[in-house]
C-alpha cells in the first residue's frame, strides 16, 4: 500500500468525498456547511463537488437531527453535522428517543442509516458549553452504535463503514486533533465496526481507552519503558460495540487494567468497561482497575483549571505509578 | 362521471369513518377488559381529519402520525388485523408487539409511524420530505400534530424549513381544543394556530374539521400545491374528542370540560353530520347503510378474532429487531 | 401513624412547604385544575393561585428554562416534567443550563430547583413512556438526584429538595404512586447522601433504588425462606451517593449485587460497582453482580416487557451465583 500523511481533517474529507462519488443518496447537513466548509474545515471542497448535496440549515438542532432522520427512513443516507457534542442536548429527544428506538419499537419495519457527527472534547479553553464529552449517553442508549477514532487512518476508514452501515452512529472527533497528521493508504480501505486496536503492544499493564486519550497513553508509554514497565495502548475507536475480544485478549496477557477518557469520570464508559472486566475476567486481574476521567465539575474556562480537570498525560502517568505502587516524581 | 366518482367516494369514505369509531369502541372495550395494557388515546370525534386528509393521499405518499393515531393509520390503508393484534400485543401485529397503541408503523404503506412524543414527528415529516425533493418524486408528506404540539419548538423549526426549502409537507393540526387537560385558549396568545403559518411565510387555514369534504378539499389544495413544488401548507382542523385524552383520564375527560360543551360538539359530529348530507344527496341508502355497518362490524370482529388467537411474541424476540 | 400513598405523600409535602414558603413555585404540564397526570398537585392550585401553581403548554424546554431562570432570581421552583422519557426534550436546559449555571458563574448564583419527574416500566407504555434514565443525569456534574421508594423517604427527601439551593432531580417512579406507607405526625427532613438499610442480612448485599427496592425486598423475603440472609441497601439518593453504609455492608457481607430499572450498559450498577471495586476490592469474595434491564427500548408486549425489566426472580438468580461461586 502506498500511505501519504494526512491530517483528520484530510482523512474525513476524502472518506466523504469517496462515498459520495459512490452513493449519490448520501447527502450532508448541518449548520455552516457550504461557504463555511464546516466548523472545522471537515467539508471543505465537498459542495461544490456535489452541488445541492450539501445542506446549510437554521440553527435548529432538533429538527437537523429529525430531518436526517426522516430522509434515512425514507431512502437517504444523510451525514449529520452538530458543531460540538454538546448540542447533542438540543436534539436529545430525537437522537434518544427517535434514531435510537424507531427501528425496534416497530418492529424491525425500518432500517435508519444515520451517521450523526460532532467534534468534542476539551483543552482549547472553550468553556463548559464547547468541551464536553458525551459518548456515554449515547452508549448507555440502546439502539445507536458509538464511533471515536484519533487517528487519521482510522478516521477514514470508519467514516466509510459507519456511512456504509445501515444501522444509526453517533460520530465523534476531538476537536483538539483535527491538524494531526497521521499516514493514510491511497488505495480503498474500510475499518469495520468494533474493531479495537492495539497502538502499543506491552506486557505489564493495559490502557484501554480511545480519542485523545490514546496519544497521552501512547506519550506515556513511551516513557515507562525507560522505566522498565511495557504499557500496552489499546485503542477502541468503536465505543460500542465493544471489542470486547481484544480486551479479553490483552488483560488475559497484562493481568492490569488502565481505562482513560476525558469524559466525566462518573459514570463514563470507564465503568462499563471496568464492571465488565471485573465480571467476566476477575481471576486475570492482579489488582484493582484504574480509571482515569475527568473531575465531576464542567469544563472550565481558565488554561490551569482546565488542565486540571480533564486528565492528560500526567493523570494517566501518576495513576500507573499508583498502580505499580511506585514513588511519584514530585516535579 | 365526476359525480359517480363523488358517490364512490363519499361512501368509502363513510365507511371509513364508521370503521374508526368502531374500532376505536372496540378498543376500549379491550382494554377495560385488560387485554390491552398501558393506556389508549382513543379518536372518537375526530374522524373526519383522518380521512378527509388521507383520502387525498397515495399509497406511496408518507404519513408520520401521533399517539392518537389509530384512526389516520386506518384512513392510510391499515390492515385492521394487524392494527388489533399490536394493540393486543401478539407477535402477528405491525410492530410484533414492540410498538403498541403509540407506535404502530406500516412502511409498506407509507405510514412511517406514530410517535409518543409531543411533536416528535414533524422534523421526521421535513426529512421525508427532503427524501423526496432530492428523488424528484411527486410525493408527499402528511404531518399529523394535536394542537399540544404547536408549542414544541419542533413545530417553528420544521415549518421554518420545510418552508424555506419548499419541501411537500402538509402539516394537518388535529386541534381537539385541549393538550390533555390544558385548553387551546390558554396554551396560545392568538386566535387561529393557523396565524402561525404567516410567521413562516406559507399557506395556513383554519377550519372545521368535522366537515370532512371541508377537510378533503383543503388538504386536495394543499397537496396539489406540495406536488407541483410550491412548498408547505398548515392546515388548522377544529375537532373535539369526544374521549378523555386517554383511558386513564378520570371522568373520560370531563373534570376539565363542560357538559355544555360536550353536548354542542355532539352536535357536530362529524359521523352523523355527513351520514345527513349522503341521505340528503340520495347517496346513501338504508339498504346501503346497513350493509355498510354489516361490513363494519364483520370487519372489526375479525379483526379482534385474529388477534385474540394470534399467539404472543417469544420472551427471546425482546432482544431482536435492534440492528439491522 | 398515619398510612398514606406515595402520592398522598408528594402532595402533602408540596403544600407544607408552599405554606412555608410564600414564594415557592410549582410548574408544569397539567397540574392545576387537573391536579397532575398522577394526581399529585390536586388541590394545589384552589389554595395558591396561578401565579403558584402554573399550568403550561407542552414546552419542557421552556418548563425547564423558565424554571431555572425563576430559581436564579428568587423564586424557589419545583418544576415538574410529566415523564422522564419528556427530559430530552429539555435536555440543553437542564445538563448546559441548569447543571452547570453555578459553576460556570463562579459560584455567583444559587439555584433552588427541584425538576420532579417519574420513571419506569412494567404498565405497557411502550418505549418512549417506559425509561429510567437516572444514568444520563449520574453521568453530568452539577445535579443532585433523588430516587425514593417509599412514602416515608419520599416526604422526607422531598423537604430537603425543596430547601437546598442547590439543583435537585427527584425522580419518582410510576408503579409506586399507589403503594401505601406510613409515616410519623410531625416535620421531619431526610438528608441526603443516606442511605438506608431496608432489610439487615450477613449473606450478600443487595443495592438498589426506587421501585427495584421493593423487587428486591421481595426477594429477600423468598431468599430467607431457603436459609439466604439478603441485606437490602436503598440508596434513596443517587447524587450524593452513601458510599460509606455501601462499604460498610460489603466488608459484613462481601458480596455484591445491584439491580436496577435503568439499562445494564453504562446504568449506575456500573459505577457503583467500580467504587466498590476500588475502594473494597479485598473484601470482594466473588464478581460484584450487576442487574439492569437488557439493553433494548422497553418493549409494549407484556411477554417482551417481563423480558426486559429486571424481576423478582432475575435477582433471586442473581444471588445464588454470587453464593454459589467459587
């Protein structure tokens, strides 16, 4: 295979540039899509490569999400903008109680091939409205299928298969990493749906997590080896459904488990994951599972008070330290 | 030839209306019976909008509809068997037993279903309608919403983009006067919804939606307009459920309505009124009229019949149906 | 003492405390002349007014918005959302507004409001009438939340949402406005973070909350009859939880099983689990068990519905592998 660099953004472009050219009911909608390319330049070039196939709309989250709804069950493929993660709210009622149970409250009668897309995450100091994470809502929800890659060769692939998917996504990218580059093939590649991915392979211990997560777990790793600890960096990018072979596979290996994300601690898909492992894997494990998430407090806007409540890479590296009951550097 | 295609009509479309009713009565008697669970929103008195607007309406032409739904999913073409059994819970229902009273859909027949979500179907109906503009089908969408719904914000952005983009919706207000106990009049701070239709810059009308060629005739002039591309239509149809909101409403409905104003929308009801005008007309018939009410009843009995001996879904089903 | 409904029990708190209050403030769908869907704000409206007792249109959004913009200028607001399946409908309004307001505000404003709702399954109301989504509001900082299970706690808890400042998401839950409890002559208030133990036992430890609890009691009852000592715990509140009587039980019991309404994936069971996970882990004698509804919408089909909400018999089983495991 030949690979170029690309950033996400990149990646997401051409994967809808793709699929568009492939499946003329694919359409794009969203707020600031055309003169805009998007909020994040994620559509840049697209309407004017299949003029009339992408949407500009009102401010009106509810009835984007209901709209794309309508047109995936009436023989459309509509890629749904929201700007953040957090308007999710603004359309809650459709995403959960619609997309998500149409299919099964009647019976089976209706396939709802939604891709429901938004940046989110924290970092850039854009306050409690614009950074938060909510994948577990949506994981928790029964119905929907749950996507965060941080890699552009994943972030194409998996906007081709959740496209492709005939079953309703709720997309995520952090909004942090759209310029990070990453290397990409130019031949035609799809990543299937609940596939995780091991980043890092180690011997030690596990960190299971995904989104930007993965690049704080991949520093940190990096620099246990140093000190003789082989971390190993499992990648979810599918949320849900979980791989929860590859989990198995690797605690079965390391015997600790690290889970990380930056969403809310509470509650978060952590402890699903954590539950499960405890459940189902309780004599591998030789010590308790860690999660690391952020404070139960919203974002906040000030750089050192929000550097302090989401986790990074110094939360996952003291929580390893506590793991291996090691003496923390107090610089 | 006109007039004979009238009569024709005219009398199926009776024949509907007596259907619903029926079907609705029956209903209720299933459930005081404890054979339907949860609760039914039962449409009696409200008849003449469902198949007054569905008359008009194709196979293919879509449908999203509320948890008073029972009646415009029987105007659309519903299988009154297959209606029963979901009510009922059996396996052979249109949502296998998922669904329910609130949710029964029929793809096949356009009806994209029921929604128990105040307003929860009108940016459905804008999305079937983008489907359909896209296609460049002559399609349309009918958007059925209680006067409850006009105030969910699901309302002012579906018709502000619905008319903005000129999508083949017809958005048809069942304005029953009262979102369970709250009356229209103190839910809204104008006269007509169908004021509202100017805020978004398309056709709006109020009217008596017991008359049910007042409500075929309106809704043909909407659709014609949503066919040959000129966008959205908000048709605003008085009507009165002559039922509480719901079977658990105590008093069926009248601890927040007056006698007397019972009594006068009994007066309009929209059965006995268009049962006059087709006498009147000489189109109907005793003769006729019975074996209208024979084929009514028969159809209903066989319709509980079915259901009653369809068998219950298997516990393990529960966990089906989720994916694709 | 008296015995008195759940719901009897809801209004009589809600007129004491507007009787105490002169600026207190209830709104919502369908509760003045109407009395409430469920009958819990009968009578309220004859004896405060409408400015008291305000009676909107279908708009959670503006139910909610309203509520918390009264809340923040001094008017102390119990606003209620008929059900919880209702709440994604106003869902911006209470988890960016709502919840986060205080914080975001640095402290500046207080919030004295109680979002009362119902929850739950088991009557046939279908998906979009049937959930328990407590784990969405768990998931969002900033919001308290109350899940009671009898007429007792409900009075009790209720009182002390009303007094906090603080944003309050009391959830009650459909199937137990009939049941019947008794509860003292007198004021008293319920804190939160208190858990209470229904039912002592030395075997296992049953957690739970809301009408699960009297599942669970159930439960318990038929476990004595095969020589079982079950320990029901009900949490009551879930926000802030009383991890401390949960820890307490399992270092007597050490082994764990929570069952509740909302869905297994991501309910509160699985948090729950990891605190005691990691606070308790060698005390643990077996997997903690976690009971919840598949993960499916609630079905309409009462065969389909018993299949999916967890039952009486789902934590007998649930017990007996958590014994019987080596």
């Amino acid at each position: 295979m030949n690979f170029r660099e690309l950033t996400n953004t990149e990646a997401m472009v051409e994967a809808l540039k793709e699929e568009m050219t492939r499946d003329p009911s694919i359409f794009i909608i969203g707020e600031d899509l055309v003169a805009h390319g998007g909020i994040f330049g994620q559509f840049i070039g697209l309407p004017e490569a299949f003029p009339g196939r992408v949407i500009d709309t009102p401010i009106s989250e509810t009835c984007i999400v209901g709209a794309g709804l309508g047109a995936a069950l009436t023989g459309m493929r509509p890629f749904v903008d929201l700007h953040f993660a957090d308007f999710t709210t603004c359309a809650m009622d459709e995403i959960v109680n619609q997309v998500a149970k149409i299919r099964y409250m009647f019976g089976g009668q209706a396939k709802i091939p939604i891709v429901i897309w938004a940046p989110d995450g924290a970092g850039l100091s854009a306050a409690a409205h614009h950074s938060q994470s909510l994948e577990a809502w949506f994981i928790h929800t029964p119905g929907l299928k749950v996507v965060s890659p941080c890699f552009p060769y994943d972030v194409k692939g998996l906007i081709k298969t959740s496209i492709r998917s005939d079953d309703p996504i709720i997309f995520f990218m952090h909004k942090k990493i759209f310029s990070r580059k990453g290397p990409v093939p130019e031949e035609e590649y799809v990543i299937p749906l609940g596939k995780a991915d091991i980043k890092h392979p180690g011997t030690d211990v596990t960190i299971i997590t995904y989104s930007i997560m993965v690049l704080h777990a991949l520093e940190v790793a990096k620099e246990m080896e140093k000190e003789g600890i082989r971390v190993e960096v499992l990648d979810l990018r599918t949320l849900w459904p979980m791989d929860w072979e590859k989990i198995a596979e690797s605690v079965t290996k390391t015997h600790r488990v690290i889970i990380a994300h930056e969403a809310c601690l509470t509650c978060g898909f952590g402890a699903e994951i954590s539950a499960r492992i405890q459940e189902e894997l309780f004599d591998e494990l030789d010590a308790p599972i860690f999660r690391v998430g952020a404070y139960r407090v919203p974002i906040p806007f000030s750089p050192p008070l929000e550097r302090f409540v989401i986790p990074g890479k110094e939360s996952l590296k003291k929580t390893l330290y506590n793991l291996f009951g090691k003496e923390i550097d107090s610089k | 030839m006109t007039e004979l295609i009238d009569q024709t009509l005219y009398l199926k479309m009776y024949e509907q209306m007596l259907t619903i009713r029926s079907f609705e009565e029956k209903a209720i008697e299933l459930f005081e019976h404890n054979l339907i669970r949860g609760n039914i929103h039962p449409c009696i008195g409200q008849e003449a909008v469902s198949v007054g607007v569905c008359s008009v309406l194709r196979k293919e032409d879509y449908m999203l509809n509320t948890h008073r739904g029972h009646g415009n999913c029987i105007a659309k073409g519903a299988d009154l068997k297959r209606m029963m059994a979901e009510l009922l819970g059996r396996s052979t229902g249109y949502c296998k037993g998922k669904g329910g009273s609130m949710h029964i859909a029929d793809f096949e027949g356009g009806n994209l279903g029921a929604n128990g979500i105040v307003g929860g179907g009108l940016p459905i109906a804008v999305g079937a309608g983008i489907s359909i503009q896209n296609r460049g089908t002559d399609q349309v969408v009918a958007c059925f919403f209680g006067d409850g719904a006009v105030n969910q914000g699901t309302f002012h952005e579906s018709l502000n983009l619905a008319a903005i983009w000129k999508l083949p919706v017809i958005f048809i207000c069942e304005n029953n006067q009262y979102a369970l106990s709250t009356p229209i009049r103190e839910a809204i701070s104008i006269s007509k919804i169908s004021d509202r239709a100017l805020a978004y810059g398309i056709p709006g009308v109020t009217l008596d939606g017991n008359d049910v060629r007042a409500v075929y005739t309106q809704m043909k002039g909407a659709v014609e307009r949503a066919r040959s591309g000129k966008g959205p239509t908000l048709l605003d149809c008085l009507t009165y459920r002559f039922y509480g909101h719901f079977t658990g409403d105590p008093g069926r409905g009248m601890t927040y309505r007056s006698k007397e104003e019972m009594e006068e929308w009994w007066g309009r009801c929209p059965i006995k009124r268009f049962r006059e005008s087709l006498f009147r007309e000489g189109i109907l018939s005793e003769g006729k009229e019975k074996e209208i009410q024979i084929r009514v009843k028969t159809s209903i009995e066989e319709a509980v019949r079915f259901a009653l001996e369809s068998p219950f879904p298997d516990p393990e089903e529960a966990i089906q149906d989720l994916f694709y | 003492m008296p015995e008195v409904t759940f719901v009897e029990s809801l209004r009589m708190t809600l007129r004491e405390e507007m009787q105490r209050d002169p600026s207190l403030m209830l709104i919502g769908e369908d509760i003045g002349r109407y009395g409430g869907i469920f009958g819990v704000t009968k009578g309220l409206l004859e004896e405060f007014g409408p400015y008291r007792v305000r009676s909107t249109p279908i708009s959670e959004s503006a139910i909610i918005g309203s509520a918390l913009g009264a809340a923040m200028t001094g008017i102390r607001t119990v606003a209620e959302i008929m059900y919880i399946d209702f709440t994604p409908c106003a869902m911006d309004q209470i988890v960016n507004q709502v919840a986060k307001m205080r914080y975001m505000s640095g402290g500046k404003v207080k919030i004295p409001l109680v979002i009362r709702t119902q929850e739950g399954g088991g009557r046939g109301n279908a998906a979009q009438h049937s959930q328990s989504l407590e784990a969405l509001f768990f998931h969002i900082p900033g919001l308290k939340m109350v899940v009671p299970s009898t007429p007792y706690d409900a009075r009790g808890l209720l009182k002390s949402a009303i007094r906090d400042d603080n944003p309050v998401i009391f959830i009650e839950h459909k199937l137990l406005y009939a049941t019947k409890g008794s509860i003292p002559d007198g004021e008293y208030l319920i804190p939160f973070g208190q858990a209470d133990v229904k039912r002592e036992g030395k075997d296992v430890t049953i957690l739970s909350f809301s009408y699960m609890v009297l599942k669970a009691l159930k439960a318990a009852q038929h476990l004595a009859g095969e020589g079982i000592e079950a320990e029901v715990i009900d949490l009551r509140t879930l926000v802030p939880l009383d991890l401390e009587t949960i820890l307490r039980s399992v270092r007597k019991t050490n082994r764990v099983l929570i069952v509740h309404e909302g869905c297994r994936r991501g309910g509160i069971g699985a948090e729950i689990a990891c605190c005691i996970q990691e606070e308790a882990f060698d005390y643990l004698d077996a997997p903690i068990e976690r009971i919840g509804a598949l993960n499916v919408p609630i079905p309409y089909s009462e065969p389909l519905e018993n299949a999916v909400i967890p039952k009486e018999e789902d934590i007998i089983r649930g017990v007996k592998k958590l014994l019987y495991q080596t």
